[in-house]
C-alpha cells in the first residue's frame, strides 16, 4: 500500500477478478534468482542483532534462506500451518479495497517482479524481495499475523468512513516502518526497513531520525515521506502491545476526532511525545 497513482480500475490481462495471477515461478531467469540471492545474503549478515526476534524466526522458520526467488505454493503451505495465511502473486500495486480484503482474508499479495541488478538498494514500486523478504517473516509470528488481518478488516472500515489517510499512516509506521524495544535494545521489524540495506543501518545507528514511543493517536497524525529515510521513527513496546492497542480501540470517533486536529510534519517532536532519541536531522538537512 501507498500512493496509489499508478493503479488501474480493472484487473489488467490475465489476472483474477480478484487482481491476483498465478505466480509462475519456473518464469523466473537465473539472473532474477541472483538478485533474490544477492540481496538476501547482504540483509542476512546485517539484520542479526538489528531485526526483531520475531522476524528472525520467520526468516528461519519459513526456509526464506534456499536459494532462489522463493516458490509461492511451497511458502504458503509452512505459513498456513503457522498462522493460516497465504501469500498470493499480483502485477503491482492493487486497489485499496482489494488489498484490504485480501488482508482480511489472511491472504498477503506480493508484487510479482524482481528488481534489477543494478537497482538492488532502492526502488519505487514493492517487488517480491520487499514483499517476501520484507513482510512475510513477521507473517510467522501469530501475534502480528492477527494485527495484519485486523488492519484487512480496519481498512475496509476506513475506506467507508473516508479514513484511509489516517489509517495509511498506521501501517505505514508500524507495517513498513516500526521499531521495537525488545529487552536485548531496539529492534527494526517494518518491512520497508529491513527489506532495505541502508535504512537498517539508518534506523538504528544513526542520529538523525527522532525515535518515539508509539501512541496511536499520534501516529495517526503523523505525515509521511515515501521517497527517503524516515525523520521519525515509533517504537512499540511489543506486539502483544499493539494488537490491543488497535483492536481494542473502536477507531470511528478516533477519525472524527482527528479530523478536528492537526496533521503533523514529519521531524516535529510534540510536548507529549515519549522521545527515545531526539534526532539531528542532519541526514534530511543534508538533502535540501
Ligand atoms: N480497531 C480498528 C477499528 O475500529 C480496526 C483495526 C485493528 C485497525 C487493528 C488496525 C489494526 O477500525
Ligand atoms: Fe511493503
């Protein structure tokens, strides 16, 4: 999910009405595999120590380590036995409310295209490395697995009580880009972080973001940037913690009032903000 400006009204040819497409994994080229291999052994020698715990039983778990673009069948089968959810193939970004229903079916659409071998560090649009490698180790962990499937149905709520942009933001600070303060030190799980090279450093070591505590609220406020690291990173106390913090919360009065307040800039710290670490800036200030 994101900027949906390339999305089209219809499933494009050849695909379900349902937008997915049967994955095809024999079309896959040796040079696509490469860069499935390369790409997962520079993440696989950083993320020990960075990555959540929960992710990297996943990555375990599922076998993401064999060789290869993984198989979409052969993957679905070990995550359904674990938490009953499914990984189906589509063309690129979906609709929204096909994503959602989708999410709320436990079903996780990943993009089925790889980068190229000369885009491995960054790249617009979710391929199957961001979306396997990056969102389905977490799928493995049966806490976050249900806070996936709330956000499914939260997002079909949203989409008619005209809410999306607050909601957006909720996956997009935790989903993509979340924290977590596990007992060993702070821990990156969003996919958007540890699906990339130099944000899994970034997010961590340097001292230009703000690190936050998470508070739904705010986080709902809180602007986004799509095209560079975060300013603002939010850390969740566990996910235990957040699936009651989301699903326990009828959001419906939470949208009227937040359409009352405020959006938030991306680098601003707030007078209640729980601040881990103040950050610099100096990374973003460096951009302009
Ligand atoms: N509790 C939310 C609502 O009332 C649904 C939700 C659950 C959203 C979990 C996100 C994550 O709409
Ligand atoms: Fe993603």
């Amino acid at each position: 999910m994101a900027d949906d400006t390339h999305v089209l009204d219809h499933p494009p040819e050849g695909a379900a009405a349902d937008w997915t497409i049967p994955q095809d994994w024999a079309h896959f080229t040796p040079e696509e595999h490469r860069v499935w291999d390369t790409l997962f052994a520079r993440q696989a020698a950083l993320l020990p120590g960075r990555a959540s715990n929960a992710y990297l039983r996943g990555l375990d778990v599922l076998k993401l380590s064999k060789p290869g673009i993984p198989d979409f069948e052969e993957l679905s089968d070990r995550l359904m036995a674990l938490t009953g959810w499914q990984v189906v193939a589509v063309p690129g970004l979906v609709p929204d409310d096909v994503f959602f229903d989708h999410m709320a079916n436990r079903r996780f659409v990943a993009g089925n295209f790889i980068r190229r071998a000369d885009q491995l560090d960054y790249l617009q649009e979710p391929d199957v490395f961001h979306d396997v490698f990056g969102h389905v180790p977490m799928l493995a962990d049966p806490v976050f697995a249900d806070y996936l499937a709330a956000y499914g149905r939260g997002g079909q709520r949203a989409l008619g009580l005209d809410a999306l942009k607050y909601l957006g933001r909720l996956y997009w600070y935790t989903v993509e880009f979340g924290l977590i303060a596990e007992p060993e030190g702070l821990r990156i799980y969003g996919s958007g972080i540890v699906s990339s090279f130099a944000e899994s450093r970034f997010a961590l070591d340097d001292a230009s973001p703000n690190r936050i505590a998470f508070d739904l609220k705010r986080v709902m406020r809180t602007e986004y940037r799509i095209d560079d690291f975060q300013q603002n990173y939010f850390v969740i106390p566990s996910f235990d913690e957040l699936l009651r913090l989301t699903v326990e919360t009828d959001f419906a009065p939470l949208y009227e009032e937040l359409a009352r307040l405020p959006d938030v800039p991306v680098a601003t710290v707030l007078p209640e903000d729980q601040v881990l670490t103040l950050g610099t800036q100096a990374y973003a200030l460096a951009q302009k």
